[in-house]
C-alpha cells in the first residue's frame, strides 16, 4: 500500500504545534489537513494510522555519523546502524569518510552510495575527506549528490588530517560546497597527552580527556577555521562543539540560510559532564571530549539562541571490549543514532528546551544548511519522511533492545519517558509501534548546492 492517513495527531512543524491528519500517497506528502478536516475522502483509499495522543514530526536528519563500512564492519555497517536510526526516529543520515579505505576520492565516494543502496534503512549522503592533496577530487565532486567537505583540524586516523597550511587555504578558498571541520589543535593534544603519559603511563584515568583534549585545543583550532571562512568567504559548518568558549563568537537569532559560518553540538555535549567520567569511564570517550558542567550548560544556551544550528550525534560504534581496554589504547566514540532524539525529548520534558526547537535543530536546519531538496519539513510535496512519538509512554534502554552491531550503549539502564512508536521513511512505515517493518527504504538525498 502507498496510501497512509496518519489521523489525529499532534503535528509539530515550523515553530507550531496543532492538532491534524497528513495524507502520504506514492512517497510524498500529499496533504495536511488541520484538526477537524473532514478525512472520510482519503481513508476510502489509505490505510489509517491512529495518531491520538502522539506527536507527528519531520524525520531527524543526522548530518554526522560514522557507519564504519567499509573496511571497519566489526564494530558496524550501513545495514544495522541505519536500522538503529529508523528506530530512533533518525530517517536521513550524512556518513564521515574516515572509513577503510578513507573516502578522499570520487571513487571511493561511489562506492560507499553503492553499498548504501541496498542495504541502508534511512536516506544517505557521505561526506568527501580532505587530505593535504586531494584537491582535485575535492573540485571534482558531484555537489548534487555529496553533502560536503570534511576536514580534520585535529587528530585523525590514517592521512586525512589536513595539517599543511596552504592545503587549508587552497580547500577554503576554492570549496565548491559545505566545509565541515572537525577542530582540535594537534600539537596542544600532543603536549598534553605527553605530560598525562609521564605521570600515570598507559593508565591514564579517563577523567582526564578533558584535559588531554582540552578547551584549549578546541578553541585554537576552530578559531583557525572561522579566520580561513572569514579569508575566503566560505561556507564552513563548525562540527561537534564542545566548549561554551567556541559558541561566543557565532551569531545568534539568525536563519542558518544566511549564515556563512554555522554550528553543530551533539546530544552526549548537552546530555553528559565531566563528572559523568567516574562511572561511565571509555564509554563517554569522545572526540572532541565531554568537558564541564559549565560548558554543557553554555552548549545548550547556545542552542536555545541560534549560536548553535543543528544538534547531531556523531553515532561513531566500536566493540565492547575495545573500548574496555586502558586509557591510551580505548578509542573514542560510542553508538546513539537510536536514543539521540530520546535523548532530546527527556530533556523536554526536564523544561529545557522547547519541543519546536527540537524539530528545528534535528530537522528543519540540517535541510536548511545543507540545502537538502524536499526534506526536513512536514509541507506538501515534500517527501514523507515522519516520526511520531508517544511523549507519555516510557522507553527502557536494556542490551536486548539495542539495534547496534556492536550491542552496547552508554545509556543502557536509563529510562526515558517518551517512546518512538512510528518511523516513516520515502513515505512508507518502516518503525511501526515501535517494532522495525518490512525492508530497507532509503534513497540518497539531493543537495541544492
């Protein structure tokens, strides 16, 4: 069936929230009916679904995920961790290039859409790496189909921290798209991490990410990618902040559209702190790390008054027992594309943040800066890409319900008070009452560069 009538729920869209019906026929978004439409017309054809006392809203779009194929499909692959975002109510997803091969050239590129094409349960796009000379594919790219530039000012694996200063400047200059930066200061990380060695060896407490990977090596690298768009006018999406310090300095109350220089914070940034370390240990390490009670709180002011533009998750899965390993040799990143937007909503209901904001940060804004054609909103003709949520019903995350290859979750034992009961991809159930249906759905996005 291709006709759905999604009937008296709560639809959240464009800083509003009403009571209504929306109609999907053939993949799209056909109508929108206000609460009290007369609805008889379309369930002669459609199959209904029941939306009272949940939310209907645009599909998260996640515009930082590491799904890790190929080359690293022991800790995850497009199949299950794009399966974990449909479950999460994520139905569109950007992919870093720091894969096995890295994804530094056009072919490298294809292959990833190749591989998503059957297999990923939400719509696509993967991001072109950056190295140091790499910018002839970079000017190569196909901008329709590629969501952007990614470009490690910091650590990074394999080649593709861009360190040599007239690369930088070359890459800034001559972009033909989105430049996402991933700041952190190489030689203060490296300082750093020399001294914390000296004193405690390859036992290094995890308390001191923070401080390995300090504010410091944040705010000089990311102040040297706002001088490169500010040299050569480019349009530059500053990735995962992690300071109040790095959000100062950016724009507030300003459509993203007519940004040159916009931001990201991810859902572990507003969620975790510092002190979150002593329990959680390898399983809150992350790159750029989670730092003080302070900084989340400035993240999160800085979400509420536009500084900070999309709220992402940076989904990055590694196997338990990696990440069980000492200090220095645990990798940093951890799975959360499946409770991101759980995550968003419980601090909803703590009166933190407004559930229109949400849908702004997570939907409405990634389509908007990433220019995404007919995605990220609930308006006619635009593709029926939908979550509805029970905001009453709670969500228990335990092992056995997690959808992750690497079935494991820094959040496992928490309850959440919401539940994700549908989630609706190319205008198809693929998540229906909180059970995953019928097949992998998703199509790749197109940008209008």
């Amino acid at each position: 069936m291709s006709q759905y009538l999604i009937k008296d729920v709560t639809i959240v869209n464009e800083n509003a929230s009403f009571q209504g019906s929306v109609y999907l026929r053939d993949g799209f978004i056909q109508d929108i009916l206000p609460g009290g439409s007369p609805t008889l017309l379309y369930e002669q054809t459609a199959r209904v679904i029941d939306g009272k006392g949940k939310h209907l809203l645009p599909g998260i779009i996640d515009d930082q995920v590491h799904f890790r194929e190929p080359g690293l499909e022991h800790k995850g692959d497009i199949f299950h961790e794009s399966r974990a975002a449909v479950m999460g109510g994520i139905t569109s997803y950007m992919e870093m290039p720091n894969t096995i091969p890295p994804a530094i050239t056009n072919a490298l590129l294809n292959d990833k859409f190749n591989r998503a094409r059957n297999s990923s349960w939400a719509n696509y796009s993967f991001y072109l790496g950056a190295t140091n000379n790499n910018l002839k594919e970079i000017l190569n790219m196909d901008t329709a189909s590629c969501c952007g530039i990614k470009i490690f000012m910091g650590s990074s694996t394999g080649n593709m921290l861009v360190d040599n200063n007239e690369a930088l400047n070359k890459i800034f200059s001559r972009a033909p798209t989105l430049v996402a930066v991933h700041c952190e200061d190489e030689d203060t990380i490296n300082r750093n991490m020399k001294r914390a060695r000296e004193k405690w060896g390859e036992n290094i407490p995890f308390a001191m990410h923070p401080e390995i990977r300090s504010a410091t090596a944040c705010i000089k690298s990311s102040d040297k990618a706002k001088d490169l768009a500010y040299k050569h006018n480019t349009r530059l999406h500053l990735l995962h902040l992690s300071t109040e310090q790095e959000t100062l300095s950016l724009e507030k109350n300003i459509n993203p559209e007519n940004k040159k220089i916009t931001a990201e914070v991810c859902v572990h940034h507003l969620w975790f702190r510092q002190e979150d370390y002593a329990q959680k240990g390898s399983l809150i390490k992350w790159n750029p790390a989670i730092k003080t009670e302070k900084d989340r709180q400035g993240l999160l002011e800085a979400v509420l008054d536009d500084r900070i533009d999309i709220i992402a998750t940076d989904h990055a899965p590694h196997r338990l027992e990696e990440k069980q390993n000492p200090y220095t040799k645990a990798p940093s990143g951890g799975p959360l594309v499946q409770h991101a937007f759980l995550m968003m909503l419980e601090m909803h209901h703590q009166g933190l943040i407004p559930l229109e904001t949400i849908v702004r940060k997570m939907a409405h804004n990634p389509a908007k800066l990433f220019r995404i054609r007919r995605r990220g909103f609930i308006r006619k003709g635009y593709w029926g890409d939908l979550v509805m949520a029970d905001l009453s019903k709670e969500t228990s995350v335990t092992n056995d319900s997690l959808q992750y290859k690497c079935k494991w979750s820094p959040l496992e034992g928490t309850t959440f008070h919401s539940a994700i009961t549908h989630t609706f991809i190319n205008g198809k159930p693929v998540v229906e009452n909180g059970i995953i249906t019928g097949d992998p759905a998703g199509m790749p996005l197109i940008f209008d560069q």
